[in-house]
C-alpha cells in the first residue's frame, strides 16, 4: 500500500472512532443536563424558545439509547437491542421531521406560522407511516455494527412506492425546510450546520447514514444551546 494509501485508511480509521458506545454515552450525559439546562432557562426568561429548547435533551436521550444499543450487541442480548433500536428510530422517525418544524413555530411572525405548522403536521404523518409498523412486524428494524457504526436497517412502508433515496430525500426536505426558510438569522445557522452533517453523513458514513447523521445533528445541537442562552433576556413579541 502506498503511503498516501495508508494516510487515508488511518483518516478513515480516526473518523469511524467517533463512533462507539463511549461517544454515545459521552454525547448523551452532556445533552441531557445542558438541555434540561436550556428547558428551565426558557422557563423562567423567554417562553419562546421552550419547544427549541428540548431539542439538547432529546438528541441526548437519542444517544443514550444508542449507547444501550451498543451494550445489547456486545452482550448479544435480542429483547435489549430491539427495545433500544425502537426507541431510537422513535426520535429518529418521529421527533426530529416532527419537533424541529414545530420548535420554530414561536420565532416566526404571524403570518409565516401556519407554514411551520404544515411542516410539523406533515413529518409527523411520514414519520409515523415509518415507524408504527415496526410494531406490527418485528423484522422490519434491524440493526447490526459495520466498521465502528452502528446501521439501521429494515423495511418501511414508503419501500412499496418510492426509492429509500427518495424516501431519505424527502424526510430531510422536512426537517430542514422549516430551519433554512426561518426568518431568525440563528436557526437558519443552525439549519446550515445540519446541512454540513448530513454532507459528511453521505460521503464518509453513507453505510450507517441514520446513525452518522443523528449524532452530527447531537454535537450540532450544542450550537442550539448557544442561541437559547443568547436570547434568555430577550422577550419580544412576534404577535
């Protein structure tokens, strides 16, 4: 092997450590307490950012449900896997095409609301068409470990009628819509950092794309943080 050969292998090598149980863990036990953080900073000084605010705290229970994940296939454990397998695709169907529009509703003006609600409203329908038959049929969902990355795999509903492409295409359109169309300047920032997930996602992970992309958005969410922080004082009204 050529050097340049061997330099890429050890990149490759260095990026999938990023993936691994103690990532996972790590990720989650700083998102929980920070959001948990950011849901009473929002309480007690601006209402308007609340539904943002879980955001963190999700992303780090998502993790941690991961991390459960990696403990059932190290010990072989089937009933661990699949109930922490259907938890995560629990936040990866449902909340994020769900929340993430809906979270937005409170910044934007009143005439640009009803748009964020249509998003919400939406994603939560794809999402839910994905995700509810797992529990009518177990083999739908399986995972296993590739490299040092956990992939998710399995059936969805949108397999009889359109591409899994278009089908990921489709659940990022909405999710990511409600973020990059925002008229706040910082989730529109936030909107372009999960762009840049979602792009390393499909070039270096695109074997394990759920589990990449879900714990780029995590560390993301740090920025989310930031911004709720930033805006605790300032309380003014939209409508």
């Amino acid at each position: 092997m050529t050097e340049n050969g061997h330099h890429q292998k050890r990149r490759n090598e260095d990026l999938l450590m990023c993936f691994s149980a103690t990532a996972s863990l790590t990720a989650g036990a700083v998102l929980v307490p920070t959001g948990l953080y950011c849901i009473g900073k929002s309480l007690h000084h601006n209402h308007k950012y609340l539904l943002l605010s879980f955001l963190p705290l999700f992303f780090g229970i998502q993790q941690l449900f991961e991390a459960m994940l990696w403990k059932g296939h190290e010990l072989g454990n089937p009933e661990w896997i699949s109930f922490f397998s259907l938890g995560y695709m629990f936040f990866a169907w449902l909340v994020w095409p769900t929340w993430i529009p809906l979270s937005t509703f409170p910044l934007e003006p009143c005439k640009r609301k009803y748009l964020f609600v249509a998003f919400a409203s939406i994603g939560g329908m794809l999402g839910g068409i994905q995700y509810i038959p797992y529990f009518a049929h177990d083999s739908w969902l399986n995972t296993e470990i590739i490299g040092n990355a956990i992939s998710y795999q399995g059936t969805i509903l949108f397999d009889m009628i359109m591409s899994r492409d278009m089908t990921n295409t489709l659940y990022l359109i909405v999710i990511l819509t409600p973020l990059l169309a925002s008229s706040n300047k910082e989730l529109r920032i936030f909107g372009g950092l999960l762009v840049a997930a979602i792009m390393v996602t499909y070039f270096f992970f695109n074997y394990a794309y759920i589990s990449a992309f879900c714990f780029g958005a995590a560390v993301m969410s740090l920025y989310l943080v930031y911004i709720i922080i930033h805006n605790a004082n300032n309380k003014k009204e939209l409508c």
